[in-house]
C-alpha cells in the first residue's frame, strides 16, 4: 500500500459525527455502535462536529484545547452561552442579549411566600388543562445525630411560565437537628406549624400524576405531568416519593461534565444562563426558575426528526453490512441513546 492509498483509507474511516479518524472499517463500525451519535448531540456551528457535552463543545471552541479555526469565528460569531454561531456581529449582540437571563426577584417573592402556604395544586377537570410542565426545588435541613442526613423543609413547584404553583415549609417526620440558617434561613418556628411532610407528598404526587394511574403514566401523551429538576432523585427521596416522568438537569448528558459527572445548579445557571443564583439565604423558587430555563432551552433546540428516535439500529444489521456502508450513512443510521428533550416540543 503506497502513503497515498493508506490515507484515503483513514479518511474513508473517518468519523463523520466527531471525526476520529480509524485504520480499519471495522474499528469505525465499533465506534459507531457505542458512541450513539445523533442529530440530538451539541454540534460546533462552524465545523459540524458533534460533541457528547455542551462542555466538550465549549472545549472545542473556547480552550483550554480549541480547534483554532473554530475558535477564531467563535469569538467574533458566537454566543457564550448558548455556543450558537450568528451570522454577523450585529445580530450576535442582539441574540447575546436575549440568550442571557437576569436573576429573579426572590426576595420579595420569598417574603411573600413566607406569609403562609402558596397553594394552587389542582388536578385538571376535563375541561381546563393546567400546567403541563412544572418544576420542583427542595431546601433540606438536617436531622440525625450530625445533623448531617436531608430532610426537605421547603419545596416550591412553579408553572413553565415561572409562577408559583406551591410553596410551602414543611414540617419534617424526625427532630431537626440543624437548621443550617445561613444558607435555608429556616428558623425553627416556621416548621412548628408548616404542613407535615405526609401530607405534603401525598397533594404533589396527586398534582403530578393528575388523575392517571402511575402505571399508566407515558413519556408521552399522558395526562400526567413532566417534572423538571436538579438532582429529582435526592428530592424525591427526600419527600418519600416515586415519579417516572422526570428531566432532571443534573443528569442530562448534554449539560453534564466532560468527565461524565454532573454539573451544580449554580454554574450551570451561570454559564447557560448568565446570572448568579444561591448566594446567602437560598430560595427553591430561584432553582426552580433556572432549572425550568434550562429545561425549556434544551427543549426548544431545533433537531432533525427522526423516525424511531430511540431505536437501535445496529444491533438488527450483520457486521458485513455496516462496514460496507459510508461513515455518513453509519451516522444517518446511529440514534441517541438518551431521550432529547426536543421530543416534548
Ligand atoms: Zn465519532
Ligand atoms: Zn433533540
Ligand atoms: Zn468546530
Ligand atoms: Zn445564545
């Protein structure tokens, strides 16, 4: 084989989604069955390369490592918090500006909620149809000897439109040991009287499933409610409570870390959204509105449809097949192996 032969075959081997480049065939057809490429993937506005993360993508574009030619348009072109590429400086800034949310006023908000019980959890009549989408934040305080074990003493649930569905403090099953004031602001006179947590767990379950049966709860077309989250599963557990319909934003591979591990809140806030949130006294309502945001970016990117978006396509296809086809059309048949969240738009 001369150097030039040798080098149409790597390039025939390439990677059509991310681009690594493979000696054999077979080697790329083993990349495609495990790396679940798709439309779904953060893709560099400039290149195409698709990206496992949108931390990956802003590795790609930004540093500390970037591809220098994409970070060139990049920084003339680009937004920083989405990673979208506009077409000229002009409609950059005005996107820029719209891309970035400002923080809410939770103080006043808090105040209010600290006046008693916000209480709008209804299960839909036939005829009205409440909320679909809502978002749910816990602030926890501690119980055990250490005070070191969770236990939720406050829980917001907002609408996609950020108004508060329920806010309220709740009363925990077992001693609070540490109120851990400086960050929930909780004293211990606002849990005497504050709905006790069976209770509490009971109305959003009711409010979540919205007159469907928990069997019979669907990803999609299901009466029951899409619930919106940071780390569901530790509140869930916290408020004793079993829900299949969720988006968590700590567990979303596209907003996770390169090393696979989630982000916080806090910075994902920060980078996606452009504004500072749990400084000092915490309120959930403010996670609440970040992570809906989040949500409501994420579902609101435009990807290609696909027919049978969750379908593996290798796995019914002989390996003499795949390493006959192109790298572009190993990539048309590769589906996501997590569910995007475009699909509930
Ligand atoms: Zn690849
Ligand atoms: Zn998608
Ligand atoms: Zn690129
Ligand atoms: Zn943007």
């Amino acid at each position: 084989m001369d150097h030039r032969s040798e080098s149409t075959e790597t390039l025939r081997n390439k990677c059509a989604a991310c681009f690594r480049q493979f000696n054999r065939k077979e080697h790329l057809v083993e990349h495609m069955k495990v790396s679940h490429h798709s439309g779904h993937e953060p893709m560099c506005g400039i290149c195409n390369k698709h990206c496992r993360s949108f931390e990956s993508l802003r590795e790609h574009l930004i540093g500390p490592l970037p591809k220098q030619e994409c970070k060139n348009i990049f920084s003339i072109l680009g937004c920083r918090f989405c990673l979208t590429i506009l077409d000229n400086p002009n409609s950059r800034r005005a996107h820029e500006g719209r891309c970035q949310f400002s923080s809410v006023n939770a103080g006043l908000l808090a105040r209010l909620a600290n006046l008693g019980i916000h209480d709008k959890l209804s299960i839909d009549s036939g005829r009205t149809r409440g909320p679909q989408v809502v978002a749910l934040a816990c602030k926890m305080v501690g119980g055990g000897s250490d005070g070191s074990l969770d236990l939720c003493a406050r829980i917001c649930i907002i609408d996609e439109y950020e108004n508060i569905i329920f806010h309220t403090y709740v009363k925990p099953p077992i001693p609070v040991t540490n109120y851990r004031y400086e960050t929930t602001g909780i004293r211990p006179e606002y849990l005497k009287e504050a709905m006790p947590l069976k209770q509490v767990q009971k109305r959003i379950q009711e409010f979540l499933c919205n007159g469907e049966p928990m069997w019979k709860i669907r990803p999609k077309g299901s009466k029951a409610r899409i619930l919106v989250g940071h780390g569901l599963d530790h509140d869930l557990k916290c408020l004793q409570l079993d829900y299949p319909l969720i988006r968590d934003t700590a567990d979303y591979p596209p907003l996770m870390k390169t090393s696979k591990l989630s982000n916080s809140l806090k910075y994902l806030t920060q980078a996606y959204l452009g504004y500072d949130i749990q400084i000092g006294i915490q309120d959930p309502y403010d996670d609440c509105v970040a992570t809906m945001r989040l949500y409501m970016r994420m579902r609101s990117q435009a990807h290609i449809k696909e027919d049978y978006p969750l379908v593996n396509n290798f796995e019914s296809r002989r390996q003499s097949e795949l390493e006959r086809m192109s790298p572009e059309e190993l990539l048309d048949i590769s589906r996501s192996d997590y569910y995007c969240w475009c699909l509930d738009s």
